[in-house]
C-alpha cells in the first residue's frame, strides 16, 4: 500500500479531524495494479484487484501531561502559597526526538527533568500544585471570597476549574512542546479573623456598697 500512502494519510486526518477523536475506525478502498513479469522484466499479464485495508487512525500528541488530584485550605487572608496541602503526582508524556530538560507551567514554575533525547514518560512524585496553580490565584481568591460570602460562612468546600499551559523545554529553556492541561483543584476556603481574642469565664462577688 505504500503507492497510497498520501491517500491513508488524507483519510485517517480527515476522520480524525471529522470526529473530533484522536483514535477510530476506518478503512481505505484502493485499487492496487499487479502484474506477472517474464525472466527479462517484460510483463506477461496484468490486473487490478480491489482492496479494503481496515485502519486504526490515532493521533499520539506529541505532550501529554497529568496532574494527580489534590484538595488544599485555603485562607483567603493569606497568600495561596501559605494554602495547607497540595503535593500532587505530574506525568510528562513526551512524543518525539527532541532533547528536553525541564517541564514548565508558564508564569509559575519549572521542574527538571533530567537530560532525555527522543520519546520518554517521567513522573514527578511531589510536584508542588500552590506553585503550579499561582497564575490562577486571584481567580482561586475571587472564587474562595464570593461563595463564603453567599453562604455566610467561615469555612466551605468549593472547586477551581482551570486550564494550565504546560511546556517541555530543551536544556537552553527553548520550548520543544507545549499543551493544555484542564485541572480541577479541590479548595477548602476559610476566612479566618486577623484578630481572636478569648477570655476566661469567671465569677466575681461584687458589693454595691463598695467600688
């Protein structure tokens, strides 16, 4: 099949594209010539046999990237990074032959990766998601503040729905890749007073004819 190559290109793109889907089921109809040839090369008889290949289209991004779930407190008195919690897995799934040294969330952190050249997966045991998450952290603050304030309470459970940009960088910082990543954090907000102040209970016998 290798004449029709350009054509089962052509169809695996535009059913993947068609369907929105980076894997799926097709095929490819193709009339292929086949000759019998003499001992000097000449042909001898010729025919056209048609021929249906079942293909399997898939789309292998050349990033891909998973950040493990997580649930922090956050005080919306404090900075997010002052938030409790938030040690999460990251997986980096690189498709290609580049060299890449680093992974990197833009606008808030960049984790090493080791020297790797061509197609490689790593997992970042305890990637740091209050640094990954600190472009969002005025929309995490925005979120924490007004659903406290429409429950009227101090402490609530509540989600922040994101979408990270995520890099995979040659050694000289130089982006070989780069994807979307839709993140889901977990919040606990909490509002918790810049003052407290408690007093002990106690008694005392107190005589209206004396100060």
């Amino acid at each position: 099949m290798k004449r029709d190559e350009a054509a089962i290109l052509s169809r695996c793109t535009s059913t993947l594209d068609y369907n929105k889907v980076e894997s799926i089921n097709t095929v490819h109809d193709a009339q292929l010539p086949v000759t019998v040839n003499g001992p000097e090369g000449a042909v001898v008889a010729s025919t056209t046999v048609p021929y249906q290949l079942g293909l399997t289209c898939t789309r292998v991004p050349p990033l891909a990237v998973s950040i493990g779930y997580t649930r922090i407190e956050f005080d919306v008195n404090r900075p997010l990074a002052h938030a409790k919690g938030g040690l999460v897995p990251l997986t980096v799934k690189y498709n290609g032959g580049d060299d890449v040294a680093s992974v990197q969330v833009p606008g808030s952190l960049s984790y090493p990766l080791g020297a790797h050249s061509g197609s490689f997966e790593q997992t970042i045991a305890s990637a740091d998601i209050r640094a990954i998450m600190k472009r969002d952290e005025a929309a995490i603050l925005s979120r924490c503040t007004s659903t406290l304030d429409y429950n009227k309470v101090e402490s609530i459970n509540t989600v922040h729905d994101a979408q990270l940009p995520v890099t995979v960088n040659r050694p000289d910082g130089a982006v070989v890749a780069s994807t979307t990543v839709p993140y889901q954090l977990g919040l606990t907000c909490t509002r918790v007073p810049p003052l407290a102040v408690a007093i002990g209970y106690t008694r005392i016998e107190y005589s209206i004819a004396q100060p």
